[in-house]
C-alpha cells in the first residue's frame, strides 16, 4: 500500500509499525507459495484422469491418484487455513503497534481543542487498516505473482490458449484501474458522509430528553434524515460502480472460462491438443485470474484502507510523539505564571487571538485564589493552561519551578485534581469515574476522595453503591451530584493544585459547605486551589483574588485589598454565607453585578 513519498513523517510512523510484522508476512508469502503450487493438483488430476485412465480403463490407477489428490487438497486446506490465521494476526498485531500512538495523537488533538475529521476518525481508520491487513486482498497480493507463471503454463500446453489467457487476464487488470480510478473519489466521500450521520445520530441520542423537551423531534429527525439520504445515496453511488465493475469481471471471467474451453475444444478437434489438457488449462486460468477478481471485489476495502492510512497519517504527522520527560521528584505546589499569553487553537484558515494575556501571579503551598470575571473573560482557558492541556503562547506555568511541560503528562495529570466547567462522566461504575478509571483502583481512596466532597452517603443509596455503572445511575443522578462526584474525582489521589472551574454552579447549600470544607483541607494539606466562580459562595475560602477582565488581568492580590479596591460591592464576596444565594436573590444579584464591575479602578 506504499503511496506517498516518504518524507511524510506520518506515514513513515505507520510504515515502521507494517515493517514490525513484516516477518508474519512473509510467513504468509510462504504458505502461499505452497498453496499455489497445490493449486495445480486439479489440473494435474484432470490430466491423468482423461487422458490416463479413461485411456487405459485403469481401476488401480483411479483409486491410487484420487487417495493421492484427497490426501494434498487436505494439505492445502491447512495450509490456507493458516495462512489465513497469520493474516488475522498480523492485522491485530499492527494495531497493537499503533493503538497506543493514535489513542494518544486523538487524545492530544482534543485536548488541544481541535476537533477535526482525522481525530473524530483516527481509531476508526486504524480499525479498517487492521481490516484491510487481515483481509483475504493481502493472500491475493501474494497469489498475484503467480498469475503470470499460471498463464506462462498455459502458454505452454498451447500459444493459442496462453493468447486467449493473456488478453482475459489485460482486460481484467484494466477492469481493476479503471475501478480504481472511477470509483476512489465516490468511495472515499461516501465513507465522510456516513461517519458524519453516524456522529450526528449519536449526539442526538445523548441529547435525547432536551430534544424531547424542546420539541425538536421532527427537526432533529429531518436533519438527521438528510444527513443519512445524502450518505446513502452517495453510498448507493459509490456501490453501484465498483458493484457495476465487480458483476462484469465475474461475467467477462465466465466467459473468459468458456472461451478457453472453446479454444481448447478446437485444438483438440485439431489433434493439437488432449481433451485432459484442454479442461486443465481451463481450470488453471481460472486459478491465474482469481487474485484479480479478489482485488476487484475488495477494492472498497483497499481505498477505504488507503484512504484512511492518508488521514492517520496526517494525524500522527500534527502530533508527533512527546517524549516523555525524565521523571521529576513529587513538586511542591507552588505555582508561579509568568507573562502567561494564551491563544486558543486556531481553526484552519482563520487566526485566533489570544484570550488571555500577560497574566502574572505566583500562589504560595495552601493558598487558595478565587479567579472572577464575566462570561468569556477567559477563567475556563486558563483552567485549561493550569492544567497544562492548553500551552501558553508566551510565557511559562510553572509547578514548584519547573514549567509545566517539564512534568511527563501522566505524573501532572496525578498532580491536578480538576473540575471541568461541564463535569462529564465515563461509562464505567461510580467508583471507577471517581478513581479516574484506574485499573486497580483503591477503594480506602475513593471512598476518602467521595467523603471529602460530600457525596459518599448519596453514593450509598444508589442500587449498587458505589459499583453502580453511570449509565443506569446517570438518569437518577442530579446535576448537583453530577458535579460532587466531579468533585470526587479531582479530589481522588493526592494531587498538589486543585483546579475547580465553577464548581459550585449546581450546589446546594450542603454541597457549597462540602465544598468549603474540601478547600479549606486542601489549603491545610498544603495544596494549591483555584477556583473560577461566577457565585461568590465558591470564593469564600480562598484568600487570594484574580481579576479577568476580557483575557486582561486586571487585579490580583489578597482577598480583602483587591475587593476593596476594585469591585463595587466588596461585601458580596466576604459577607456570602456557605451555601450559595437562590436563584434571583438580591446576593446573586450583587454578584452578578460585581463581576462585570471590575471595570472601576481598573490597573
Ligand atoms: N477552543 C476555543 N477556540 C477559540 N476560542 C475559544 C475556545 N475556547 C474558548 N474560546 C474563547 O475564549 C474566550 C474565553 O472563554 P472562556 O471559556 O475561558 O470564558 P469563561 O471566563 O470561562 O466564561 P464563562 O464564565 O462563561 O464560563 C471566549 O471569548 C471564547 O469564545
Ligand atoms: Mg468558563
């Protein structure tokens, strides 16, 4: 499948992980040579039988040739058995040689907040590469050099029948381009708009009770429709011209077979050849073009493979390998931003701003900073630099001195304890999301991790504790417990910088205590928190503030002096009690109000 010149580092990645099975391969190129050479037991037996024992009205011979072929067409059969057992094999094998690299290339991409073809795709299209590896296409590359030597002994019974054979073998091979080159755009687009259907009925489905809830039934159904028509009736186009090419090389192979015989049957009139010959060359014809007709009848398989080693290939060529950095001793959470500018993943063909810039501030071990500001200040991106999935610009993060991307990413991923804006959950059990899907998890840690964030005794009641698995448990599960077990979650473990991104948004008054409670632990444990809030209730036990103002930072500094000097309403923050304000009451308000107020004596 070598396409592309190689200085496509990609491609290069996926060719080394060909090149790591390449010795299965060969061992399949070897039962293939001796399957092929049995393929000639049939002509071979015919031969004898007409022009042997129908001549000499042998019994014994009969017998003894027929013991001897049942004895090599089983021999075959193992053979080929195995041959395909070792193909089925080296597919598996080359996808164990990626998984890791792909899942990881997916994992950075989105993370990085592209959400493109190739990473919605790229585990996918490593599965149809292993597809197409283990499929019968790579025994019929195998057998395709022998397809000139079967022809050649054709030649040999008689010119005239290697001629017929040779033309019909031309027209099949042409047959094969031509459907390459008619088919390959047809295919390549029916497969993006199936994949696009396919995404838009699952975030649909995951979204069904808001459709419900909101009437979007019969437009949610008509978009989805479309989607589908389109990609079936490009599905149906792209079948119907390599089906169209499959039906008239089955068709032309048939006939082919009769001209020969016909050709053969005129020879033989012409005692230029026996009757025995005249039916082997046919059946070896047969043999010399099925390779042909295996590629033409998997072709869709080839160009889907093809087109999805061009994608992976791209993918690993945009995210290249980070090695992993030499392992640092456990830090100190001391964390220090430096002129921190971060500009968010640029869609391609537009340029993104920045949506922080020049952020500077260090938190000491047990400091605790309430980041405030409007919607779209920036609060949620920096939770992501913090966190180290978004890469300042400009500037540095640093843990205890070193800049973030000097931790190798699993040690950094135990170091944070963070809460996304929307807590989502995986399919697993409870316990398993609130242990991050570790695969031997603590039970003592997780059960400590869900009584610090107040959700242990809920935990209890569900059918299975703590075992129940979140699809079941998920439609009992409030949003506010949605968001405590998120809390678990970063909670779990023992990391150094909490990174809280409205944690409090769905609390309720016991949640907003347990939340207090979980911070000011931290903060005696001598971690580090950051808590981005809108409600002042999440602030209320930090003792620093950061002001974001539209990216800017526009104060930072104890609690007490920043509010005084910059928001209008000072006493939202300090005089907040531990459980949030109700909807609409006069501290939401105020709240609401002081946010966006941080305009005053702005600095
Ligand atoms: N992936 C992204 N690509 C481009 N721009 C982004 C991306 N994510 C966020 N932004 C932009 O960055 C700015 C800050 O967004 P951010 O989510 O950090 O705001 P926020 O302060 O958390 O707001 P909220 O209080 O509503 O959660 C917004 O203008 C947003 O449009
Ligand atoms: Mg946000």
């Amino acid at each position: 499948m070598a396409r592309t010149p190689p200085q496509k580092p990609g491609l290069e990645e996926i060719r080394a992980a060909r090149r790591a099975v390449r010795s299965l391969f060969w061992l399949v190129g070897l039962f293939s040579f001796f399957v092929n050479l049995l393929m000639l037991i049939g002509p071979v037996y015919m031969i004898q039988v007409y022009d042997r024992v129908l001549g000499s009205r042998s019994m014994e011979t009969l017998v003894a040739l027929t013991v001897l072929v049942g004895f090599l067409y089983l021999i075959m059969a193992v053979l080929d058995v195995i041959r395909s057992r070792i193909l089925v094999r080296a597919g598996a094998r080359f996808h164990e040689k990626l998984e890791e690299r792909v899942f990881t290339a997916v994992q950075d991409k989105v993370a990085a907040g592209f959400h493109d073809e190739s990473a919605a795709t790229g585990l996918r299209d490593l599965e149809a590469m292993r597809k197409a590896l283990s499929s019968p296409i790579v025994s019929a590359c195998f057998d395709l050099p022998w397809t000139p030597l079967f022809l050649l002994l054709i030649a040999f019974f008689h010119p005239y029948l290697g001629a017929v054979a040779l033309l019909g073998g031309l027209v099949l091979g042409v047959f094969a381009l031509a459907n390459q080159f008619s088919s390959r755009k047809a295919v390549a687009k029916a497969a993006t708009m199936g994949a696009t259907a396919q995404q838009l009925a699952d975030g649909m489905r995951r979204n069904a009770e808001l459709i419900q809830g909101l009437g979007m039934r019969r437009s949610a159904f008509g978009k989805w429709v479309m989607m589908q028509r389109m990609a079936i009736s490009s599905e149906l186009y792209a079948s119907d011209k390599t089906g169209g090419f499959s039906s008239a090389t089955r068709a032309f192979r048939l006939a082919l077979q009769s001209a020969m015989l016909g050709t053969g049957a005129y020879l033989v009139l012409d005692n230029a050849l026996t009757p025995g010959v005249m039916i082997a060359a046919s059946v070896i014809m047969g043999r010399a073009l099925s390779p042909i007709e295996t590629l033409i009848g998997q072709w869709p398989l080839v160009q889907r493979a093809l087109q999805a080693q061009d994608r992976l290939g791209g993918l690993l060529e945009e995210t290249p390998e980070r090695p992993e950095p030499m392992p640092l001793a456990r830090p100190k959470a001391k964390l220090e931003v430096q002129a921190v500018t971060l500009v968010p993943p640029a869609v391609p063909g537009q340029v993104s701003k920045p949506v922080l810039q020049g952020l500077n501030f260090t938190l000491q071990p047990g400091q605790a900073l309430g980041v405030i500001g409007s919607s779209g200040a920036g609060k949620s991106s920096l939770a992501r630099a913090l966190i180290g999935v978004w890469h300042p610009a400009a500037g540095k993060i640093r843990l205890d001195g070193a800049s973030l991307v000097q931790y190798g990413m699993e040690d950094l991923g135990r170091y944070m304890g963070y809460l996304p804006q929307q807590v989502a959950l995986f399919d697993g059990t409870i316990g398993e999301n609130i242990a991050r899907l570790e695969q031997f998890p603590d039970p003592d840690k997780i059960v400590a991790a869900a009584r610090k964030a107040a959700v242990h005794e809920m935990i209890l009641q569900l059918p299975q504790g703590y075992d129940t698995p979140v699809q079941i448990a998920s439609s009992r599960l409030s949003g506010g417990q949605v968001q405590r077990i998120g809390l678990a979650r970063a909670l779990y473990g023992d990391p150094l910088l909490l990174v809280l991104d409205e944690p409090n948004s769905n609390l309720d008054n016991d949640g907003s205590l347990a939340l207090n409670q979980a911070v000011a632990e931290a903060r005696q444990d001598g971690r580090t928190v950051v808590i981005m809030a809108h409600r002042p209730a999440a602030i209320q036990l930090c003792d620093m503030i950061l002001i974001l103002d539209q990216g800017v930072q526009r104060a930072f500094g104890p609690k007490e002096q920043v509010l005084r000097e910059h928001l209008q309403n000072p006493q939202v923050v300090r005089a907040a009690p531990g459980g949030p304000p109700q909807q609409g009451s006069p501290q939401d308000k105020q709240a609401a109000a002081a946010a966006p107020g941080v305009s005053g004596k702005a600095g």
